[in-house]
C-alpha cells in the first residue's frame, strides 16, 4: 500500500474531486461503484485523472490540502501536463 493523493473527474474538465488514501486502488474502485456515499457518488465523479504517490499518509494529506487550496484552472493544469486526453488512469 502507497499513501497517495488523487484527482478524480465526472468528465474532461467537469467536476473534480481531491482525495487521499493509503490503497489507491480499492479508493478508486469504491468512487466508480459508487461505494462511498457523497459528493463522487452524487456527482458521477468516477475517473481517475492525476494521482501522486507519497512517502507516508502526512505528506499525502499536506499534498492534498495544498491541491483543495489550488484555483480550478491549476488543477486542470496540473492534470493536462501528465495526462493531456484526460484518460482514465485506474487501469
């Protein structure tokens, strides 16, 4: 297991979701089968578009906080520079 902070998205700049986790793998199949109840189950926010692998889960959390705080256009930045098509990465 690989603490990570991840960006999950409804559609090619739709709706985005920053989370952490510690699996990164179950996380995301509880997000697209709408296992954890909330804002990505509401708001078919399923595919995964950017993740970064931490260290330990502190660092994850401090990433993460830091992505909520970045302005819409950032994260899409930040998503586009690593996955320009917007392709899901679960797989």
């Amino acid at each position: 297991m690989q603490p990570s902070v991840y960006i999950l998205a409804s559609k090619p700049h739709g709706t985005l979701y920053v989370g952490v986790t510690k699996n990164l793998k179950a996380r995301v199949y509880q997000h697209k089968n709408n296992l954890v109840k909330g804002f990505t189950s509401s708001y078919s926010v399923h595919t995964l578009v950017y993740y970064e692998c931490c260290d330990s889960i502190i660092s994850a959390i401090i990433r993460e906080k830091q992505l909520k705080n970045w302005k819409r256009a950032w994260k899409i930045e930040l998503i586009e520079q690593s996955n320009p098509h917007w392709h899901d990465l679960y797989n």
